[in-house]
C-alpha cells in the first residue's frame, strides 16, 4: 500500500520526505547502485546537484537557520500530529484512487487503508500530548473519508497515477515532487491534484507551479503516458491544477501557470537554491515560524530567553497552588480543634487524629519577652519560632485576602505543629 512518508510537501514548515536525496545530491536513503526515479541523472563530472522540493523552498524562504538546522544539521524535531493526520488520509486516498481499481472500492475497504495506516503509530510516536485527542482526530478522519466517498464514488474513475514521485534535475537541483493524483485529459495533457488535510483553505498555487514545471520535464512521465494509453506523447502539457481540501470536500482549481509565472516562481526557487549553496543562514525570526520552531533551544535569537514552559505547566501550578493552599487551611484548623482535645488525641468517624507535638510554652507578655531576648541578644533566633503563629493568619478571615494569599505563596507545609490523619486499621 502506501509509501510510508515521515512528512509531506504539504506547505510551509515541512520537510521533504523520507528516501528523499542528500541535500547535495547524495542517494539519501535509497540503496546503493539504485538511483532516484525518471530524473535525468547527475552528470558524470561537476558539482553535484543540489536535492530541493518545495518544502525545502517554504523553509529556507520563512527561516533560513531554520532549514539549516533541519537539513543541514539534521537536529530531530517533535512528531507532528497534523502530519501523521495527513499521512492516514494521504494513505486512504491513494488506496481508494489506485490506478488499478476499476471501480470504487467499499466504504469499509477505504476507512480501513485509514486504520492501518493510523494504527502503525501510538499515540505518542503521533505527536498527540494523550490517547483522547488522538481518537478525536481518528473519528474525524473516519468522518471525513465517508464524506469523501458519499460525494465521490459513484463518478470514480481510475486516475493516470497515485502518489507519483520523481526527481527531475533542472538548472543544478534535483528537485522532489510528490503528486497526489494526476489525471488524464487526453492527448498528453494532464491535471494535477494535490490534497490539503489542514484548516487552512486559502492557498497560493506555487506549489503546484513546481509541479507543473517539474512534470513537464520529467522523461518518465512521458514514458507513463505512452504505456499506459498506447499513445505516442511527444510533450507532456499541464493543463489544470488543483488543491483539494479534504475536510470541506472542496475543489480549488487554477488554470495552468503561463511561462511568465512559472519563470517568477523559479527565480525565488533559484534565490533559495543560491543562499543554501553559499551557506547562508540567517535567522528570520517572527511570531509565527519562531512559536512553531522545534529549535529554538537552538537558535541565538532565543538564547537569553528563559525555556519555554510546557504546555498546560501554568494551569497545573495554579491547581497546585490552590489544592496546597486548602490543604493548608484545613491543617490549621484540624491542629486547632484538636488543641481544644485535652488528650490531643481523638476518634473521628474512620479516623483517629493526634497531634504530632506535644503542647508549647505560650507567653503572655509579649514585650517583656521581646526585651528579654534583646537584652540578651537572643532576638534574631527567636524570630523563627514566632513565624509559627503567621500560619494561623493565613486562615484568617478579618485580613485583607490579598495580603492572605502573598502569605500563603510564602508558606510551605510543616512548622511548629503539625497533624497526622490516618484511616483507623492503617
Ligand atoms: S526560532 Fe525563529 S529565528 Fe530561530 S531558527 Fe526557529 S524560526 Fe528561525
């Protein structure tokens, strides 16, 4: 079934895919002696083409130490959970579109390519911070392919091909495209369709400009079309090109880009190119790419910034906080009923209390203490065991409770008399 793809050209901040080759031109991960589908191949001699798809494009063009950090340094990001959401849909299209179908095949065959391609991640390989979310995005992903399937199988006719990947080498780069579907129209000209799982609708074309360049040039694309409409092609022609956004079931169509465009599109392609060969980075921070950034731990624009708290930390504290402080203030009065117990000691319902110390020396007078104290320099190391008797301000209810609260953020559990709640049997 599907290719398995660690990342889509799916827009800006995102990557090129697994297999895809060295950003100089290496094999990547394909294996020795085996080289990239339909490109025309590196030169014997000269430098090495450059590998770049759009993703790479996206990223250097929003950050430039970004895509350094990511292609060049290869440091690891966190797993994305839109990525693997796209993936699981990206996967269920590409089983349901298979070129070998003559007919639509069943909802149940559809939804469960999606399982499976769901189901080879947990959870937390998926990006997801807990199992519910996950399962929400599972459910919608189910919604949404039924959906597509109501609206879409009683027309289905099988595409020219699925999931197309080639490497094409042009002006120096060796340049990845990953094409959804493509459609035939007749007499060598095609429609590119590319699907977008995200929430955003509002889309610039270029990167299907890449694409049309891209399989224009690309020999076995033509070779493809011969074989298998038994036709002579002596040109592959883009005529239409296509985004469609799954989870609203809409279609965004773009006539075929004219020579003018695409040419503005290259030289941004050929800028971009020009600074990674160079081995220029600079940062380009902004809220936008910097909130989303997995390196920013990494990045001199960030340096002097105190970490980043985890989400949902701030929250947690606040629970904390107030949790402690409850539990503070029924220590207190659990310790103050019980000092009314002559025992310090009592059964209450299943439990049994008893107060940990035993009683303290009071002293009425305070000033004649406090004199007492100076006159002997004692003063300093008697303040701590006075702080005992703040805890009982923190509960009381005739002070400011602004004033309470600053009390109780300075206050820690313990002191001079505490309490020991126990279950009886324990
Ligand atoms: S944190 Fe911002 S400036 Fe730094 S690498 Fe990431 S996107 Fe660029």
């Amino acid at each position: 079934m599907s290719r398995k793809k660690t990342e889509r050209d799916a827009g800006p901040g995102t990557g090129g895919g697994a297999g895809q080759p060295d950003l100089f031109g290496g094999a990547g991960d394909a294996p020795a002696g085996i080289s990239p589908s339909g490109a025309d191949k590196a030169a014997p001699s000269g430098p090495a083409p450059l590998a770049f798809s759009f993703s790479k494009l996206s990223m250097y063009e929003e950050c430039p130490l970004k895509f350094k950090f990511k292609y060049v340094d290869k440091l690891p990001e966190k797993p994305k959970p839109y990525f693997a959401f796209g993936n699981s849909v990206h996967a269920a299209l590409e089983f349901f579109h298979d070129p070998a179908h003559k007919e639509a095949p069943p909802l149940e065959k559809l939804l469960a390519a999606f399982k499976e391609e769901w189901d080879s991640r947990d959870w937390r390989e998926k990006g997801y911070g807990d199992p519910f979310r996950s399962d929400a995005d599972y459910q919608a992903g189910l919604k949404m392919l039924t959906g597509y399937y109501r609206k879409h199988h009683a027309a289905f006719a099988p595409p020219f091909l699925v999931e197309y990947s080639t490497d094409v080498e042009v002006d120096g780069l060796m340049v990845r495209i990953i094409a959804d579907k493509i459609e035939h129209a007749g007499g060598g000209e095609l429609t590119l369709i590319d699907y977008k799982t995200g929430k955003d609708v509002r889309r610039s074309p270029d990167q299907l400009h890449m694409y049309q360049k891209i399989c224009e040039l690309d020999p076995a694309l033509r070779e493809k079309l011969a074989e298998r409409y038994a036709v002579p092609v002596s040109a592959v022609r883009v005529k239409e090109l296509r985004f469609y956004h799954v989870p609203t079931l809409k279609e965004y169509s773009f006539p075929r880009a004219d020579d003018f465009a695409i040419g503005l599109f290259w030289e941004r392609v050929l800028r971009a190119a020009e600074g990674v060969r160079e081995r220029r980075f600079p940062p380009r921070p902004g809220d936008f790419q910097c909130r989303f950034c997995d390196f920013r731990s990494s990045c001199p624009v960030h340096a002097a910034e105190p970490a980043r708290a985890p989400d949902g930390l701030a929250e947690l504290a606040g629970e904390y906080e107030a949790a402690r402080a409850k539990a503070d203030a029924l220590r207190i009065k659990l310790i103050a009923a019980l000092k009314a117990v002559p025992s310090g000691s009592v059964q209450a319902g299943p439990f049994s209390l008893a107060l940990k110390n035993g009683p303290r020396w009071t002293f009425r007078d305070r000033e004649a203490v406090i004199s007492l104290l100076r006159e002997h320099g004692c003063y300093d190391r008697a303040c701590a065991p006075l702080l005992s008797r703040v805890a009982e301000l923190v509960d009381d209810e005739s002070l400011p409770e602004e004033f309470r609260r600053s009390l109780r953020l300075l206050a820690e559990p313990g002191g001079a008399a505490d309490v020991e709640v126990r279950r009886r049997g324990e």
